[in-house]
C-alpha cells in the first residue's frame, strides 16, 4: 500500500505535475500539446501566467486524477481486494470530470473549472482575449 503510494506520486503525480506548471508558465505559455496546436495559456487580460498561477492551475485540472489515484490505492489497493468495495472517490471523480467538460462548453471564453479559478485562458498563439 504505502510503497505504491510513494512509486505512483514520484514517478506518475510528481513528474506530470511539473510538466504542466513548468511549461504553461515558461516562455512558451504552452505543453508540447498546446503549442503543436498553437495555443498558450494566458491570464484573462492575455498576460503570461506565473509560478503560482501555473499552480493552481495544475492543482484544479489534476483533481479529478489525483483523487482517482488515491482513490483506487487507499485503504488499500483496489486490485488486492479480495472483494472490492465501492469507492466514493471514484464517483466524486467522475462527476468533476463532467462538471469541468461542462463548465467548458458553457461558458463564454469556454474555460473549465481550472480556468475561472485560476483566472486563465487558453488561446490561439497570437490571439489575445
């Protein structure tokens, strides 16, 4: 249990992580995903985002993953059950997943949950909102 909680967040949580804060707050604004498509993220006024923002961010876009993550491992690993239980995470989980898909395609710049908490936007390189 404790062991594969440690190897999934430093060689799964950690790295991802930090792809996504270290990219979408450098020069680029952008993953290697972004930028091949030609978006960045920006604030809402289109300025780069910082270290922070980049942050929370991450943390708000990550939820839905992380808490499948923990979900699955505590309190102990799901695929060891002998009887698997129910695991509320996993529920909560996906429905957060269709409320950011939905907050997506409802709002008007069509910013999901980490967006508007977050204050950013994703646009076209070169496009400013």
């Amino acid at each position: 249990g404790q062991k594969m909680e440690k190897w999934t967040i430093s060689t799964i949580e950690l790295p991802v992580w930090a792809y996504f804060v270290i990219c979408e707050q450098s020069a680029w604004q952008a993953t290697i995903g972004k930028r091949l498509l030609g978006l960045h993220v920006s604030d809402t006024s289109g300025k780069p985002i910082g270290f922070g923002r980049a942050i929370l961010r991450t943390t708000m876009k990550m939820l839905p993953w992380d808490l499948t993550h923990l979900s699955l491992m505590l309190p102990s690993p799901l695929w060891l059950e002998k009887k698997p239980t129910f695991r509320p995470g996993l529920l909560v989980a996906n429905i957060l997943i269709v409320v950011y898909l939905a907050t997506m395609l409802f709002t008007p710049r069509k910013q999901s949950i980490h967006d508007l908490v977050a204050g950013t936007i994703v646009l076209k390189r070169g496009s400013y909102y």
